[in-house]
C-alpha cells in the first residue's frame, strides 16, 4: 500500500508552493548572515568591538538558511523525510517563537525607554505604537509561521502524499519524532558548544563565579564531547545516556542561572570585546539585570528538559524480570 490514508488529496502542489517559500526564508536567511558578517566587520574595524559576539547570531542564520533550503528541495520532490523533519523544525520554532514574545512582551516597554537617549524620550502613545508593531511583527513570524508549517504538514492528506510519492522505508520512519527532534538538538549543541569559549571571550559560568582562560575553554569542550555522547544514547535510545543529557541540560542551566544572579554580566560583555557605551545602552534597557538574564535561562532551558522526557516515553520499557539463566551440566 503506497499510502496510509485511501482517498486522499494530492498536496503535491501544495508542497512544491511551500518548498519555493522555505527556499527564499533559506535565502533571506543567508543574507541576513551576510548582513552580520559585513556588520561585524565594520565594528572591528572602528574598533568599536570583537566579531566574536556576533558570531552565535551569524551561525544561527546561516544554519537556518541551510536547514531551509534543504527541507524546502525535500518538500518540492515530497520527500516522507522532508516531512518528518518540518514537523520537529516547525515545533521548536513555535515553543521558541512563544518563549520569545512572552520575553519581549516582559521587557520591551522598559528597553524602549531604556534605548532613547536621555531627555528625548518619544510620547508614550508613539512608544506604545512602536512597542505593539514590532511585537506583532515577531508574533507572526515567530508563531504564525511556523503554527502554519506545523498545521500544513500534520495534515493527513500531506502524509498521504509524500507516502505515495515515496513508497519505500525512510530513515526517519523507524525513529519516533521526539526522539529524533532531541537527537537533532543535541547534535546541533555537539557542533556548537566547543565554539562558545572563543565567542564569550574564555568564559564559562559555573555556578556562581565565570571560569576563564584556557580552563573555560576546556569546559566548553567538555560539554561538546558529553552532548556528543549523548546524541548517540538518545538515537538509540539508551536510558543512562539519555540521563547523561538530562543531567547536561538542566547542569548548565542550574550553573547559568546561579552565576547570573550572583556575578555582575559585564564581565562576559568585557570578555567578549563589546564597547563600553554599548553596554551602558543594554544596561539601560534592562537587560543585564539578574531577572531578565535568569529567566532567559529558565526560558531556554525548560523547553528543552520538556522534549527530553517526551523522548523518555518513547524508550522501550526496561523488564524488571530477573534473567533466566540455562541449567548447567
């Protein structure tokens, strides 16, 4: 049988529309990447910074760009795996896409007012104004967009299709989405962590005080190594290696949100070489202050220990029969 569904509606048409858009927000990705390069460079060269704080923000795009392009080519060809994939793309998008409006909804009044020089603060209807457009703008791409994909490629007769297009096995089929979407996760933090010493400057929160130097880098790498074990305990669904991912998640949360609370966060700032004005104008709108740094910790940390216990669930079930051991003799 070439479908799990009879009848159903051909979507090939559908998804051939939708790969040409992830394409482009692929495109855009890159050149917003591109834009970050040309900005960095520009601050370096006035001496105004480090491109190393830059860095997370140009690597994201750029991986989103790639993570976009590629899927967006799977769901023209209606690829089972391009499918797949989109739906744990799509659902971290929108936990992270509701963290983040809850976020700027929280600060944003205080950073607008923090962001105008001092004596030229814009009328409080403007500031309103402004404070409503560009939440409303972050709300549709950031939960709009993705709520889309995800309602799209959830849709019965968008599985049909791509089953029908592609009949035999793929290799997403055999692993259960969370499982996979925690595996990508923590692959991305295997390639990602061992880079962090060198964009934060040698610095490594851990619990209350920031290591630094060439200690902090080898935490760092540390970390990459032990989500790189990881990775491959939750792929193949091994529950000690699963708690190893466990342990590391909420482990640097914990350590993040004790050192925010208790360490001043212009000594990561200063690590990183960012401009000492630029930091008085963070500070001004809020952001370096213990709550805000600690709940944007909780905010990206929570989602994450959510996605490992609904993984958990997908484990095989451990037998507590004692083992048969054959007669000897």
């Amino acid at each position: 049988m070439n479908s799990s569904i009879r009848p159903y509606r051909d979507r090939r048409t559908a998804l051939l529309i939708a790969g040409v858009l992830e394409i482009l927000l692929g495109v855009g990705a890159w050149l917003m990447a591109a834009f970050m390069v040309w900005v960095a460079s520009m601050v370096a060269a006035q001496g105004a910074g480090s491109k190393g704080s830059m860095i997370p923000g140009m690597a994201a795009y750029g991986i989103a760009g790639l993570v976009f392009v590629i899927l967006g080519v799977g769901s023209i060809r209606a690829r089972r795996w391009a499918r797949a994939l989109w739906l744990i793309v799509s659902s971290f998008w929108l936990i992270w896409g509701v963290v983040t409006v809850a976020v700027m909804a929280w600060f944003m009044p205080s950073a607008l007012a923090g962001a105008a020089p001092a004596g030229q603060q814009p009328p409080p209807g403007v500031q309103s104004i402004l404070w409503i457009a560009i939440l409303s703008f972050v709300a549709v791409f950031m939960i709009g967009l993705p709520a889309s994909l995800l309602a799209f490629y959830r849709s019965p007769h968008v599985k049909a299709t791509c089953e029908a297009a592609a009949p035999e096995p793929c290799w997403t089929d055999g692993c259960p989405l969370p499982v996979l979407g925690a595996t990508l996760w923590f692959a991305s933090m295997t390639l990602t962590l061992p880079w962090m010493g060198w964009v934060y400057g040698g610095l490594y929160p851990f619990f209350g005080h920031f290591v630094q130097g060439a200690a902090g880098h080898g935490l760092w790498m540390v970390s990459g190594l032990l989500s790189g074990i990881a990775t491959y305990g939750i792929y193949r669904r091994i529950h000690t290696l699963w708690l190893l991912g466990l342990v590391l998640v909420l482990g640097q949360g914990i350590s993040a949100t004790v050192t925010y609370a208790v360490v001043d966060p212009k000594e990561l700032f200063a690590a990183m070489g960012t401009e000492a004005a630029a930091v008085e104008q963070i500070e001004r709108m809020g952001m370096l202050r213990p709550s805000f740094m600690i709940g944007f910790v909780s905010a990206a940390i929570l989602p994450m220990v959510g996605l490992l216990l609904w993984a958990r669930a997908c484990f095989p079930k451990r037998s507590t029969e004692p083992a048969v051991h054959p007669p000897q003799g």
